[in-house]
C-alpha cells in the first residue's frame, strides 16, 4: 500500500488572499490601532507621524523577515538579550583572583625548582610550560571541562597567558 507524503509544509497556507492567517492578523491589527490612533487625534496632520508608524511596524510583522526568520521572532529575541543576564568572563578583573594566583604561581615556581607538582609526584616533562593555567577540582559535567581546555588552548596559543 502506498501513502501520500505531504510536501511543502514549511510552507504557511494563505487563507485570506494572498495573505496567511499571522499576515492577516497583523495588518488588521495596525489598521485597527491607526483608527483608533485617528479617532483619539482626529487632526490628520497630527495623527500622521503615529499612524505611519504603527501601519510599518505591523508591515514589518507581518511582511519582513531578518535572515529568512520573522520579525516577530527577532524583537523576540532582541528583547529576551536586553532583559536577560550577561556574563563577560574574559573581561573579569578580580583582585582576590589575581592574587591567588600569584600565590600559587609562587607555590609553583618552588615545586619546580623542586622538581616536585603539588601532589608530591616529580613533574612531568613540560608541565613549566602550564605552571600558571589553574586547573579545576571537580567538573559538573564534561562539556564544560571541554570549553575549559578550548579556552585555555586559545589564551596559551595567542600568548594571553604568560609565563616567567
């Protein structure tokens, strides 16, 4: 038995015209604000600026779309950026930061004249070279021990990292 497999439907259906059902809605809601906008001011020449802006903003809802997405979904997420929380890492200045890890640099630089690491094993070949780059305990889960090391790799090889 054969079965028909349904095509296009990334593909919204136009129900009103040539518009789709979201298009409709829009343009039907700029209308009905611009009325109202008119009804409030009913001066022309003042009411024009809003009602022209009101009429493209539901354009642009229902017509524009920003990297084949709607527009609605990109004041979305504009919004969601805005009101929500950033975290800048590599621009953190902390002072107790800084100084434990000149502590442990110190820490360090006498293990190796030592030849010993910090768990009283004799160093391996190299580790001079990652003496400063301060490893984590304990990881909550293995895909941020991996942005960790691509981090780290990345400050060592442009050189952000220095070692003395």
């Amino acid at each position: 038995m054969q079965y028909q497999v349904p095509q296009f439907i990334d593909v919204e259906d136009k129900i009103f015209g040539p518009f789709t059902f979201k298009q409709f809605i829009y343009m039907i809601g700029g209308v009905a604000l611009s009325y109202v906008i008119y009804r409030f001011i009913p001066s022309l020449v003042f009411s024009a600026v809003p009602i022209l802006i009101v009429l493209g903003f539901s354009a642009a809802l229902a017509f524009y779309r920003v990297n084949n997405r709607p527009f609605i979904n990109v004041l979305e997420s504009a919004f969601r950026y805005s009101v929500g929380s950033k975290l800048y890492l590599w621009k953190k200045d902390d002072k107790k930061q800084a100084a434990l890890v000149a502590a442990q640099m110190k820490a360090v630089e006498s293990d190796k004249k030592k030849g010993v690491t910090g768990t009283g094993k004799l160093a391996p070949a190299g580790a001079e070279k990652y003496a400063g780059v301060m490893v984590p305990k304990v990881s909550q889960s293995k895909l941020k021990d991996l942005a960790w090391n691509l981090d780290i790799q990345e400050r060592i090889n442009s050189g952000e990292v220095t070692h003395k």
